[in-house]
C-alpha cells in the first residue's frame, strides 16, 4: 500500500499482532508515517524498487538505524506493474549500503524470525 494513506489506518495497524507493508511504503510523501511505524515494530519489505517514488538507499538506511529487525529483502518477482523489475543490482544494492550484519538481516534473518515466528533464530 502506499504509505501516504497510512495516517489513517494508524491506529488500527498498532492494533494487530503483526504487520508488514510493501515496497517501503512506496510514496516519500508518506514515508514519515511508515517510520513512525517503523519505530512501533511495524515491519518493511524491500521489494519493487522500480515502484517506488522515494530514495531506496535513505529508507533502507533509515528504517535499519531505528529498527534493524523491521526490513525484510524480496524480489517482487513478477513484477508485472513495476516501472522496473526486479534485477540483481537490488540485492547488490543491499550488500553495497548496509554491513555485513545488517545486510544478513534484511536479505534472510529477519523474513525467517517473521514468517517462522522465531524471536531467537541463530544469526
């Protein structure tokens, strides 16, 4: 969903056990709120780069400096509506801006504590 219509959906969001919003929220207009989100456990999925009308390399940064736990790497593949489909350069991307850790984190350890549901996964 794009985050700029996150403002109001928030206070049902902080409600639900778990949420996940796509493609880094998808819109700079409504990124403030999907940090703010962020900030509360909300969780990110970087995918569809070539969607988004934002800076990917200042929210990845930005959503991992509040909550290294919060972004999770996908592909979008098909990526059937996307200016721009998936390419290998999104997951070099990750690598080149994030360390090493961190890096990790996004690209499998924090999708496998998510969909596993596993607060202590063997990073």
């Amino acid at each position: 969903m794009d985050s700029a219509f996150l403002p109001e959906m928030t206070a049902l969001l902080e409600q639900l056990p778990a949420v996940s919003i796509d493609h880094l929220g998808l819109s700079k207009d409504g990124f403030p709120s999907l940090f703010a989100l962020v900030v509360k456990g909300v969780r990110v999925k970087a995918t569809g780069f070539g969607r988004v009308d934002l800076d990917v390399v200042q929210a990845i940064r930005s959503i991992c400096s509040v909550n290294p736990d919060a972004l999770m790497f996908g592909t979008d593949l098909p990526s059937t509506r996307a200016k721009r489909p998936f390419a290998f350069a999104d997951l070099e991307l990750i690598c080149s801006i994030l360390d090493e850790k961190q890096a990790r984190k996004v690209l499998y350890t924090n999708a496998m504590k998510w969909y596993l549901k596993e607060e202590n996964w063997d990073e």
